[in-house]
C-alpha cells in the first residue's frame, strides 16, 4: 500500500464531482449520437448539441470549488486520522 498519495475528503468529492460531470458529458454525445444514427436528428442538429454540451460542462467544471492545500501554514504535516 502506497503511503505517500493521501486524499482528504475535500479532494475525493472534488474528484468525484468532475467525474460525474464529465461521465454526464460523454453519456450525453453518445445519446445525440444514438439520436443520428436513429435519423431522428440531422447533422446540423447533432453539431448544436455537442456545442451546447461542451458549453454547458465546461460551466460546471469551472463552478466547482477545488479543494484547499492540505498543510499547516507552520509547515508542520497535518496529523491523520485512523477511520
């Protein structure tokens, strides 16, 4: 086990939050990918999705907070928990 890559809970949900976001996006396209294969959606409609899509993940990505630095202003390291 690796000792040197610790997480705090900030930066897990941090993580956890751009994964969501990014897996929205991907299952997103594919739907208006299934969409054109279907000849539900031309072409030009699929291109405005994807744009709409990037648009609207590159918002949510910008609007999470990124995690604080996890160290002590004395640099002293910061004592762990056992959970």
């Amino acid at each position: 086990m690796k000792t040197e890559n610790f997480k705090t809970e900030q930066e897990k949900q941090f993580e956890e939050q751009k994964r969501a976001i990014i897996l929205q996006h991907c299952v997103t396209c594919h739907q208006q990918l299934d969409l054109l294969q279907l000849r539900l959606i031309n072409f030009d409609d699929l291109i405005k999705g994807v744009q709409d899509t990037i648009d609207k993940t590159r918002m949510e990505l910008k609007n999470i907070k990124p995690p604080t630095p996890a160290f002590e202003p004395a640099g002293e390291p910061i004592k762990l928990k056992k959970v």
